[in-house]
C-alpha cells in the first residue's frame, strides 16, 4: 500500500492557487466554501494569507484539482512546479 503524501504550498502562493481554481471552477468564495464543507470567512482567509488550510482542507482542494483534469494540472505545475514523484 502507497500513502500518498499531501501537497505542500507556501503562502502566498496557496492563497493564489485556490483563487484561481474557485474562479476557474465558476463559483463564488461562499459557493466554493459550501462545496467545501468551509464558511465563507475561511475561503476568504485563505485567499487573503490570513490563514492556512487544515491537511483535510488541503485534501479536498487537491481532489478538486484532479477532479479538474488538464486545468487542475496546469494549476498544480503553475503554483508547485517541482511535484514530488508518487513512488518516493
């Protein structure tokens, strides 16, 4: 059994990425929050640097971008441009 490792993001850079998938995605930050379980301050935090993501928050957001197909990907090279190799 493989443990996948979580994605690792700095700030600001996270608060970044996730603005451009929630606007990529076509929703609102309390759109977003809601698909994410999250109030809408949090997705507002978040964006802002205010705040930084739970491991289950950053979970959802990484099953968001390969929900996303080659638009999550691009994000992913965009924002964590040298990913960790799955089988390390």
């Amino acid at each position: 059994m493989t443990i996948k490792k979580p994605l690792v993001i700095e700030q600001p850079k996270l608060g970044q990425l996730i603005h451009e998938l929630r606007t990529g995605a076509g929703l609102t930050q309390e759109q977003f929050a809601t698909h994410l379980g999250v109030t809408y301050s949090t997705v507002n935090r978040w964006e802002n640097g205010r705040s930084k993501l739970s491991p289950l928050a950053m979970q959802k957001i990484e099953n968001l971008l390969q929900e996303m197909g080659k638009q999550g990907q691009k994000l992913l090279i965009k924002y964590l441009p040298t990913q960790p190799d799955e089988n390390n």
